[in-house]
C-alpha cells in the first residue's frame, strides 16, 4: 500500500507539473512578437582606410521576411518579425563600422566604380524544438560579402549559430536579445576581418 501511495502523488505530481508547464510553454508562445534591431557599432578605430570611398550596397535575400515562430509544446507558435527593414540597419551599421575604419561610403550602385563592397543578408533565424525537460531556442545569421577592387575580388561568409536550452519559452525581452546578439556577431566579424579591409583599401 505504501509503494501504491507513494506512485499515486508521484503521478499527481507528475501530471499537474505537467500542466504548469505546458502553461508556461503556451503562455506567450502565441503572442506574436515584433523584433527591435538595434546593432552594436562600436569597433576598434583604424585608420586603414585612409580616406579611400567605398560604394556599399546592401541586399536582403532571405526567402521569407520573418524571422521565425515562438514554440509552442509540439506546435509553431505565433510569428516573429522585424520592426526594420534589415537591409537599411545592416547597411547603416557597416556605414558607422566602416567610417570608424577610415573610409568614407557612398551608396551609388554603379558596377563601375571601386572599390565596391556588396553585402548578401543570407540569413537571420530563430527557431524552436522541443525535449523530454527542456526546449531549444537556436537563433542563426548569415552574411556574404564581396569587395570587388581595381585588380582584385575578395570574398567570405560569416555565420553565427547558437542553440539555449530552456525550461520555458523566453520573453519578448530574452528573444530580441538573443536575434540582436546574432546580427552583432556577424558584423563584427566582417569588421575583424582584415582581408577584406585591406582588398577596400586598395580601391
């Protein structure tokens, strides 16, 4: 009898434990969410690019515009879009990274003129699965960039990818966070890479 007892409230246990949180796991998962990117642009100073104009162009070429869904148990929850057009913050961000460089940028989008540098947005995800105690929340970012000079073409991918376990569904807060962090990390390590910086300034 006490072996039947002690199953009994572990059941009960189990199943209101369950509901709790499958509670928290719904409670905000549909409420659709809109994200506010706001870049870091703070890089080291340089004055590598001494000057040199660069023709940036910017493309977004991601097959949808939404970021992703908000989980929910075992089903997509309510979608997660962006407050900006991602192709002017990203190219209003390598602006401010670039001049702090030294370099001095113009959007015309002439094939003709050098050095230009063209930014591919290839990606920017947040997706949920789900698991036996915990959820993943993985958040992913792409960037290819190609500078084309006067006697050379350089070119490179940057990605991001991170995977949280979690107990419940982040926040509006913990999302925005998360989706800003990939798109920081991305530029920034465009700006670290010192290839592509030197190919610009060679015009």
């Amino acid at each position: 009898m006490i072996i039947l007892k002690t199953v009994r409230q572990t059941s009960t246990f189990g199943i209101a434990g369950s509901l709790w949180f499958l509670f928290l796991v719904t409670g905000c998962a549909y409420t659709p969410m809109t994200v506010n990117l706001a870049p870091d642009t703070i890089v080291s100073s340089s004055d590598i690019g001494n000057g040199q104009t660069v023709y940036l162009t910017v493309q977004d070429e991601r097959a949808e515009d939404t970021v992703g869904n908000r989980g929910a148990a075992m089903m997509k929850g309510a979608k997660i879009t962006l407050e900006q057009d991602l192709s002017a913050v990203v190219q209003s961000a390598l602006t401010e990274m670039l001049s702090t460089k030294g370099f001095l940028v113009r959007y015309e989008s002439s094939t003709g003129l050098h050095p230009l540098l063209r930014v591919d947005i290839r990606g920017l995800s947040y997706e949920t699965s789900t698991g036996f105690w915990t959820g993943g929340v993985q958040v992913t970012a792409a960037l290819k960039a190609t500078v084309k000079g006067e006697s050379e073409t350089y070119e490179n991918f940057y990605r991001y990818d991170n995977e949280d376990r979690v107990v419940v569904v982040p926040g509006a807060d913990a999302n925005n966070e998360r989706i800003n962090a990939a798109l920081n990390d991305v530029l920034h390590q465009m700006m670290r890479d010192q290839k592509l910086l030197e190919v610009l300034a060679q015009g």
